[in-house]
C-alpha cells in the first residue's frame, strides 16, 4: 500500500490533479478496510501476552512494529493528500493566470482599435461594443483580485512550488510594458474612459453631418421651389 500510495507522479493540470485526488482518496478507503484485520491482530497479539506465551518477545515486537507500520502508512498518507491538494491548487492557480494574461492581452487589443466609424450606426455599434467591454472589465476586476490573493495564501502556506507561483503572480501582474497588474488594469480603465470620450464625439459628429445633410437638402429643396416658373407667376400675381 505504501507502494501504491507514493507511486503517482504530480499532475500536469486540473483534470489530472482532480483524478489523483479521487485515486487517492480511494488508496484510504481501502486502508480502512483492513480496520477490523488490524484490530483483529491487535487483541490476538494481546491474548497471547496476557497468557504469557513462551514467544511473548517476538510477538510483542511484532505488535509494535505493526502499530507502528500502520502509523507510518497513514502518515505518509496524509503527507501526500496535503501534496496532492497543493497539486490541484497549482494547477488552478496555473490555469486562471494563463485565462487571466489572456483575456488582458485581448482588452488592450480591443482598445488599441482606433475605428470611431464613418455613419452614425457604425459609431453607434462602436458605443454598444465598447459599453460589453466595460461590463467585462468590472466583471474581471473581482477575478484578478482573487487570484492575486489565491497566490499569496498559496506562498505564504509554504507551497512546494512556492517560488513558481511568486514568479507567475509576478508575471501576471506585469504587462508586456512591465506595469504592474495593479497599473496595468488603471491603465485599461483609462483607455477605456477616453475611448468612450472620442466614441461619444464620434457620435455627435455624425449627428451634426447627418443634420447638415438634411438642412442642406432642406435648403435645395426651397430654392428650387422658389425657382420655380410657376411658383415666380403666382408670387406676381399675388
């Protein structure tokens, strides 16, 4: 059983922390199948110390070595169970920073667009756009915050990988202009606010062209009224 339990190899990601965690919570389960086989040992071993068998020495050692395998077994169990959940924390933590790099290298990309429409719907379709991207921004915020905090409790818990996920928080907290995470998102909100700035001019720009256009073809359309032959011997008339 000792065998079996220190044979697994640490998982590479989530399913497969997720796995040996169940694997191993089985190896337990069969351990304490063998409860009764071991109490039964126990007091045999015991009844024949009580009636002082001439092999007392060579059973009570055996006793002894039995309890103490068997303290030893769930030990070692335990110290891998308290691995295997540090495994499956840093597959999680290993995850979440990758979606986490991923999704900000993909907000900066939609912000550093520089379309602000050629019509006031396209312009409007930008605002809309932009408005989900500021949703997602405050939905985000909560994530960063809490896997920022998820890898200091995994650091200051002694982590076996400890100094890894110091090196990825880091990572996570640095753009590929080395701001920091912290600056990184004020600097998103920013962009994000003189976006919508310029988007909100985009929009009233077109609205006073559109309004040109149509006083404009107000304005053609009297003109050649008033040209008009017809309408020049009726104002005579008149």
């Amino acid at each position: 059983m000792k065998a079996i339990i220190s044979a697994d190899e640490l998982a590479k990601d989530v399913a497969g922390a997720e796995a040996l965690l169940e694997r191993h919570q089985e190896h337990k389960g069969e351990i304490d199948a063998r409860e009764d086989s071991f109490r039964a040992t126990a007091e045999a071993g015991q009844q024949l110390l009580d009636r002082e068998h001439y092999a007392s020495d060579e059973v009570k050692e055996k006793l002894t070595v039995l309890a103490n395998e068997k303290t030893s077994l769930l030990s070692m169990w335990e110290e891998r169970r308290i691995l295997y959940e540090q495994c499956m924390d840093l597959q999680l933590f290993y995850r979440d920073t990758e979606q986490a790099d991923t999704w900000m290298a993909k907000q900066e990309a939609f912000l550093a667009n520089e379309d602000l429409g050629d019509s006031l719907d396209s312009v409007e379709a930008l605002i809309k756009k932009h408005e989900d991207f500021e949703k997602s921004l405050a939905a985000q915020e909560e994530k960063i915050k809490a896997l920022d905090e998820f890898a200091t409790k995994l650091i200051e818990g002694q982590h076996y990988a400890a100094d890894d996920v110091a090196q990825r928080r880091a990572m996570v907290r640095k753009s590929r202009s080395d701001m920091i995470l912290l600056e990184r998102r004020s600097a998103l909100l920013d962009k994000s606010a003189q976006r919508r700035a310029i988007l909100d001019d985009a929009s009233r720009l077109q609205q006073f062209e559109r309004d040109c256009d149509e006083t404009k073809g107000w304005i053609n359309e009297k003109l050649k009224f008033a040209k008009d032959d017809s309408y020049l011997v009726r104002q005579t008339l008149l």
